[in-house]
C-alpha cells in the first residue's frame, strides 16, 4: 500500500501543538527554546514552529532500556547548561 503522506512536507506543530505532543506544559518548552536545551524549531513568519520529526528526534535523545544503560543520551532540563554540560572544559 502507498503511503498517502510520501512526498509531502513534515507536519508543523506550533508551541502549544508541539507541547502537548510532548507531554510537557508549553512553559516549559518556551524555557527549552530560550536556554537551547530544546527541539530544533523554525520561525516561519514570526510565529514558531516544531517538525513532528524534529520532536521524535529530541525526545528520542533520552531513550532507555534501563536505569543504567549507558549509551542513553540526556535530555537536560530547560534551565542554562554548565560549562561542563555544554562539553566545554
């Protein structure tokens, strides 16, 4: 069967949509967004905009199999990174 979404561009969210799809409060993604913590986001206009995929993507970061797998990436908290965080020594 063919895909009937094959060709077509990834599906926009905005802030609230891409919130929701998340499951964090839209604060909190505003906050993410700010410190550069968060999903890579477009600005079409003005207005912010998330790709579905670019979602899967950033959530996908903190996937794990167990409390001590440790090839898990870490999704940090929407606050300012350390230098230590951010990789720098």
């Amino acid at each position: 069967m063919r895909d009937p979404l094959a060709g077509l561009p990834p599906r926009l969210l905005r802030t609230p949509e891409a919130a929701r799809f998340l499951g964090i409060s839209l604060r909190t993604l505003e906050k993410h967004r700010t410190y550069g913590t968060g999903p890579t986001y477009r600005k079409i206009g003005g207005r912010v905009v998330y790709a579905v995929d670019d979602l899967l993507d950033w959530s996908a970061i903190g996937a794990r199999k167990s409390t001590h797998d440790e090839n898990a990436g870490t999704v940090f908290p929407a606050r300012p990174l350390t230098p230590q965080e951010r990789g720098e020594r």
